[in-house]
C-alpha cells in the first residue's frame, strides 16, 4: 500500500539509516517522520506496518547492531528515571487494553501501538547522544517546520495538500466556518501544535549566535504552520510556550508560582458556577473553535470516573455526543489506559520537569546554560497546555520524543561535569606553579592530607 515515490523514499531511509554515522541518522529518521503520510503502510501476514513504525524498528535494528566500547551506554547518562517512568506507561498501557478487550486483534494493535511508543522513545533516545546532537536536533525540527509551513501556505493559495499525492493523506483540504485548516502531513491540529510548543527552543537557537540562521527558518516556519492551521489549541501551545519563557526572571522562585497557581484554581472552583475546569469552554481564539466539546469531554470523563479507572472504558462513546473524539490527551490515556496508565503517564512529565530544575540548580551561576534548561521546561510546558485540545497521534509524539531524550541529555552532561569538577584533584584547577605557592600553606597542609 505504498506509492511509488514513498518506496524509493523509504529504501533510501533505511540504507542511509544503517550506513550513515550515528551522528547524521537523527537528521535521516526525523526528516522521514514528517515527510510521509501515516496513511502509507506495508501490510504483511495482516499485520499493519506505517512507514513510520518501519524506520522505528530500522533504527532499533541499528542500535542493536551497534558496537559498543565496554562500559559505555547506548543511552547518554544510562537508563534514568524519565526512560523508567516511559517503559512504565507504556507497557501499562498495552496490558490494560488487552484486558479490557480480551481480543487477538486488540492486543495487536495494542503491541503495534507500544512499537510506535516505547520503540520511538528508544530510537529517539539512542540517536541523541550527546550536546551536539541536541542543537542538531533543534536545527532538523526547525527545518521540518520550515517544510512544512511552506506546503500549509501553499494550502492557503491553491486548495490543495500537496501530501495528497503521495497517498495516505487527503488531497483536499479541511474548512471550518469559511477557514481553511491546512493540515500538511500530520494534520492541521497536530501540526500547529508541534511549531507551537518548539518556538523556545527556535529562540534558544537563536541565543547561542551559531545558527540564527536556522532559528530564524525555524521560527518563520512555525508561525506559519500555525497561522495556517486556524486552530485554537495551535495557539495555546503558542501561549503555553510564550508564558514559560515570560516566568524567566521569576526563576528563582517557581515554588511560589507553583502554590499561588494551584491556590488560585481551587478559589475559582469554589466561586464559579460551574468547575474551574468549564473555563475550557471559553478559550476561542479562532472564532470557529470546538471548545465546548473539550469541556465536555473533560467533564464526562471526570464525573465517569467509576467506568474508566481500573481497565478503562470502551463505551465513553456513549458518554454525549461526539465522546469518540477524543481531543484531549489526558482523557485519551485515562479511558484507554485506566487510571494506572494516566499516573505513569504524568509521571514521565513530573520526571522531566524535576530533571530540568535539577540541573538549572547545578548551572544557576552560567546564565547560557541556565537559558537552555529553560527553554527546555518551556517547551515541556507548552506541551502539557497543547494536551488539554489534542489528542497526539503516533506521528505528534516524535515531536515530543525528541524533546524527553533532550533532557536527559543536557541533563546528565551537566551532572557530569558538577561530578568531574568535585572529583579534579585541588592541585589541577592552578594554572601555574605560583598560583599552587599563593595557595595559603594551611590549605596545602589540608589538601596534601586529603590526596
């Protein structure tokens, strides 16, 4: 069920994937990701294969392949606690869909869904080794917007997805009260949410003076693709993204943020009408947005709690009109997942929010470095607002992928570093002979006794 051009495009994937340095692969693997239609698929023995689970597993097959020096790790760091906390809820979630459908053909899908999760965190995971491959990373998204918001425009002007011809998308567009939705190749929604949440990274590029260029591409690039999508929760990832960046002099006291947030929501729940949660259904920053159906959506799956917490509920369909969409991410694990699955689900973010403060902490004195984590909680924090309108497909999640194994990456170079810089002997932080002679003799006394 491949077009001609995806096949050719897919083979060249994968012999770049296996005889390209493990350097340049992430470029191959993300650059593939978003260029080809969930629709194209290979189907073998029954068994349904996206081109997007193929380069999974070609990229799976190359780390298994991979040599590796004795003692080192294909993981930056080993295995932490966020890669924990991603096994936990994917394998959760692949067990309780199995009971609750007790079905041959749910627990397929189920294991196809836990290859495009948990394979695609490993692959993601493995192809970001280092420092460098972060920025690398940044600079292949900011070129995957700029693509991306070139054929959404292009959308705009012609009527048409250019997508559509490779098969696995519609040619077609989406309109909604008059306004063209333009999709690209994951979809308006999910599309615009992607170069949302991603723009403080775009301008962290653009800190480091190295490649503004890129930045500037990236920028232009997600913009578009939110423009273009007319959607609402594109831009309250936006939002979410712009709002981290602004709490950045207020850094050093997020505690405070934190508890006057969560106090603020429990006094307006205990005024309002309705709960706090029904302020979703006022945010319409399109002017043709459904947010009443993701109140709703919200609600029911709150007030149905007793259905869905130990093996999820299959029939939330029945909950109100239009409960299949489920348009919120949250909701989505909860009800496929049950309420195991949804803990181990938020716990992946708890543990990235905690590794970023970590770190920050450990570089509070180099303001660069404090930047980049920041930017990194920025983005993580666009994401969680972009979960209360989406429902990320498998395709969405490489955009958030990335971002986790990013973390744990900057994360573990920092820890790295505090560890080497403790562990240098005294006498090797002196440039010169008469430094050491300067050093006051009751230090040296206590340096000599210790070493």
């Amino acid at each position: 069920m491949l077009s001609p051009l995806v096949a050719i495009w897919l083979l060249i994937a994968i012999l770049l994937i296996f005889s390209r340095p493990r350097a340049q692969v992430l470029t191959v693997f993300l650059l593939s990701c978003f260029s080809i239609p969930i629709g194209q698929v290979v189907v073998l023995a029954g068994l349904h294969f996206t081109v997007l689970r193929i380069l999974i597993l070609t990229v799976l097959a190359r780390m298994a392949a991979s040599r590796q020096s004795p003692g080192a790790c294909r993981f930056a760091g080993g295995f932490n606690a966020i890669d924990r906390a991603v096994v936990l809820w994917t394998v959760s979630a692949v067990i309780v869909i199995s009971l609750q459908w007790m079905e041959a053909a749910a627990l397929i899908n189920a294991l196809g869904s836990f290859v495009d999760a948990f394979g695609g965190y490993l692959a993601v995971r493995f192809l970001i080794p280092d420092r460098e491959a972060l920025r690398r990373t940044v600079k292949v998204l900011a070129l995957v917007c700029v693509v991306q918001g070139a054929c959404m425009i292009n959308e705009q002007i012609t009527h048409l997805n250019v997508f559509g011809y490779l098969g696995g998308a519609s040619l077609g567009v989406t309109v909604r009260d008059g306004k063209i939705r333009s999709e690209g190749v994951i979809g308006c929604i999910n599309g615009g949410a992607l170069a949302g949440v991603w723009i403080p990274m775009f301008i962290w590029l653009w800190s480091e003076r190295r490649s503004r260029v890129f930045a500037s591409a990236g920028l232009a690039g997600a913009l578009a693709m939110v423009i273009t999508s007319n959607s609402s929760t594109s831009w309250m990832a936006v939002a979410g993204a712009l709002v981290g960046l602004a709490f950045w002099p207020l850094r050093n006291s997020m505690r405070l943020v934190r508890w006057a947030f969560a106090l603020t929501l429990v006094a307006l729940h205990m005024v309002m009408h309705g709960p706090v949660w029904s302020l979703i259904a006022r945010i319409d920053l399109t002017g043709s947005s459904s947010s009443y159906h993701r109140y709703y959506l919200l609600d029911n799956c709150i007030r149905h709690f007793d259905q869905w917490w130990f093996l999820g509920y299959r029939h939330y369909d029945d909950w109100g009109w239009s409960m299949w969409d489920l348009c919120n991410q949250f909701v989505a694990v909860a009800v496929t997942g049950g309420l195991l699955t949804l803990v181990f689900y938020i716990l992946v973010f708890k543990r990235s929010f905690a590794a970023i403060g970590i770190a920050r902490k450990q570089v509070q004195r180099d303001r660069s470095q404090e930047w980049l984590f920041w930017c990194l909680g920025s983005v993580l924090f666009a994401i969680v607002v972009a979960h209360f309108g989406i429902n990320y497909m498998a395709q969405a999640m490489m955009g958030v992928f990335p971002l986790l194994s990013c973390i744990s990456v900057a994360g573990f170079e920092v820890a790295r570093r505090v560890t080497l810089k403790t562990e240098t002997p005294v006498w090797d932080r002196f440039d010169s002979v008469a430094q050491w002679h300067d050093f006051s003799p009751a230090r040296n006394e206590l340096v000599r006794s210790t070493y």
